[in-house]
C-alpha cells in the first residue's frame, strides 16, 4: 500500500480524490489545507491527519510513500524544495511547474542532484481521447497542419476556490501569468507529447488591460519534425446566449485537429474535469464515412494517479509520464511565446538549455 501526503485541498484535489477512491493500492494518510473546513472534511473521506500548514505535514509524515503537490502556483517551487529537503523521494506537482523557468531549472538541477522521482502533473497525456490522437497520428501520413485549441467561457476569479483566502488565479505574481499558463501550458505539454519537440514559436498575444495577464493567445509554432501548428487560446467571457450555445456548454472548449496526407483526425473535449463524454473522429483515405470513438475522460485522472503510485513503488518515473524537464520546457517555451508576443509575434527559435 502506497501511503501519499497532499498538499492542498482544492479544486484539482477533487479530481486528485476522485482517482484515489478507485485505485486500491494507495492510501491518502495526511493532507494539508488552510482552509481547515475542506481539509478536515477530505480527511475524513479518507480516514487520513489533517495538517493545517503543509510544512507541519512534511515534518511530521516521515513515513509517506509519495507527496503531491497541489499548492497554487507560486508556492510549487517551494513546496518542492521543502518536501525534497525532508527525505521524500516521489514527488507529483501540480502544472503549471513553477512561475518561472528560473524557477524550474533550479528544481531540474535539485530533482537531479537527489535523484528524486518526480513527475509533473501533465493529466492530458493521460486522456484517452488525446491518447487515442497520439496513437492514430502515426498512420496519418504527411502531416500537413495541426491545430490546437481551448476556449474557456469562465472568468477567472470565479474558478479559484479560495475566496475567504483571496484569489491567486487572477494574480499574475502568484499564478506566473494569464490563460497560455493557466491552460496554454497542457496544450504545450500534449502537443510535445503527441508530436516531438517544438523548434520555434512566433506568437500574438491579447492583454487584460486591468492587470495585465494575457487573455488570448494567436501561435504559430513549427515542430523540429517540421510540422506547422496553429495554437489559439482563449478565456472568452460570453454571457447569455442560452444553452444551445454549444462552443461554452460547461465552460470549456477545446479541440486537436490534425490533416495529414491520409486523412483526418478530430477530438473535442467539452470539460477540463473530463465529466462528459468526449469524441475522437477519423476520417481516413479509402473509408467511406468517418469513424468516431467516445471516451469517458475522467479516466485520465484515474490513469494519472495510477502511474503515479507506480513511480513511488518503483521509484522510476514510467514510461509516457511528463517529468520534471518536460514541466520545465513548458514554463521555458511559454516564456518565450511572451517574448514573441511582446515582440508583435517576431518568430522565436528555441534553445533549451535543460
Ligand atoms: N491539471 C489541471 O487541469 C488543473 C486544474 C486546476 C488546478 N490545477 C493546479 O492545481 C494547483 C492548485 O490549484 P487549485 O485550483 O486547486 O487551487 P485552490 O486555491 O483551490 O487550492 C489551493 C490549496 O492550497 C492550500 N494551501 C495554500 N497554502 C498552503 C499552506 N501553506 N499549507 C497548506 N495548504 C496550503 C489551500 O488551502 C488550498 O487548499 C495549481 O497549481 C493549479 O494550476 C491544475
């Protein structure tokens, strides 16, 4: 039985929770929140120590298997230096990795020098709709042009749980920017994980005039294989259109379109969380009418935390999970996609020193 510490009670602990009911080699034995009344009420689903500060848990928990990190953003960095500097050899942290690439080479170079198990808390790669694109991408032939996209109808403060706390999502300091980091970097992530490397990026971005975060996001990336893709994301603020506007039905829109020499390749996904069914569509040549395959895609949290608890038996970071580098080259690459946009989309090419 693998014993795990979270840090953090949150949104994405929701989901974290949801996967440790169903997965029964792991025990969820401490958990640590300032807000007492959602830890106190996680720890008793699970029968585990409620902590309020999570370097008390650290300090206390000598005997965990596996620590998740699950603090907001700007608290990744420290929390997982603290629990490196307190003997736990598995880590999983929640994206994006740290607010700055400063910040996660720094956390490159610790992760190396302890030899830790950490894996980055990419869950999309663990999808089985986007699976299944990694997967039919192979048979595609040329590849011709992909395109990635997420338009999201919620206004930020509202999806942060912490209201008695104060919100860190709309705090550009705290959370290391606006949508491209809050929901840009997984497109980062599954587009590297589904098709290489990225070679250079020249991107437009839009500015909240308030507080400056970016909102909206226009890139035009070229992958190392020589694949164009065509990145746009959103935080779109419709209201009032009734539920037959389909494109914000749950307050998410997302999709991965692929066109290659053989056909074609589409996947929606229409909730982060992965509560409504998503479609795979595939349209190759000699069919006659396109094949679709749906996927419950709250198996990715599931899939998730089942890699992760067979890291900490195995102490190796497995086969298809976003590692500590990986988690770096996205806050690297999202950096240098602001540069490009401050640069009125000026193309970027990319050289990653990790
Ligand atoms: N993978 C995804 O799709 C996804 C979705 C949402 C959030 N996230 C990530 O998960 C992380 C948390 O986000 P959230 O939305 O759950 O935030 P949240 O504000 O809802 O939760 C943060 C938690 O950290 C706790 N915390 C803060 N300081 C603490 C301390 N000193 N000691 C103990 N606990 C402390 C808070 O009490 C709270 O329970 C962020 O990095 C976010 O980017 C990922």
């Amino acid at each position: 039985m693998i014993k795990l510490g979270i840090l953090g009670s949150g949104i994405i602990t929701e989901c974290h929770f949801f996967a440790l009911e169903r997965i029964d080699d792991a025990q969820v034995a401490a958990i640590a929140s300032l807000d007492e009344e959602a830890g106190r009420n996680a720890c008793e689903r699970f029968g585990a120590r409620y902590y309020r500060d999570y370097k008390e848990l650290l300090e206390k928990e000598k005997e965990l298997d596996g620590i998740v990190v699950a603090l907001p953003n700007h608290m990744h960095y420290q929390g997982c230096v603290d629990a490196i500097e307190a003997g736990f050899q598995n880590i999983l942290c929640e994206k994006p990795l740290c607010i700055s690439s400063e910040q996660s080479a720094k956390l490159v170079e610790l992760v190396r020098e302890k030899g830790i198990m950490f894996q980055t808390a990419y869950m999309k790669r663990f999808n089985p709709g986007f699976r299944k694109i990694r997967e039919l991408a192979d048979q595609m032939g040329e590849m011709e042009f992909v395109t990635f996209s997420i338009f999201n109808a919620a206004p930020e403060p509202e999806i942060s749980g912490e209201k008695e706390l104060g919100s860190w999502h709309d705090d550009a300091k705290l959370s290391g920017g606006g949508f491209l980091t809050h929901s840009g970097s997984h497109h980062l992530d599954l587009l590297r994980y589904c098709f290489g490397e990225i070679h250079s990026v020249a991107c437009k971005c839009r500015y909240d005039n308030k507080d400056g975060r970016d909102y909206f996001l226009d890139a035009d990336l070229k992958m190392e294989s020589g694949i164009d893709v065509d990145m746009k994301l959103g935080r779109v603020d419709v209201k009032d259109l009734g539920p037959q506007w389909k494109p914000f039905r749950g307050g998410w829109n997302e999709s991965v379109e692929v066109i290659g020499s053989r056909g074609y390749l589409r996947v929606d996904n229409p909730s982060w969380q992965g509560y409504e069914v998503m479609q795979v569509t595939k349209w190759f040549q000699g069919m006659c009418g396109p094949e679709t395959y749906s996927f419950e895609c709250n198996e990715q949290w599931i899939n998730e935390l089942k890699a992760f608890i067979k890291n900490c038996e195995t102490g190796k970071l497995g086969e298809g999970c976003s590692s500590v580098v990986d988690g770096y080259r996205v806050d690297y690459i999202i950096e240098k996609m602001r540069e490009s946009g401050n640069q009125e989309g000026k193309e970027i090419v990319l050289k990653y020193p990790y």
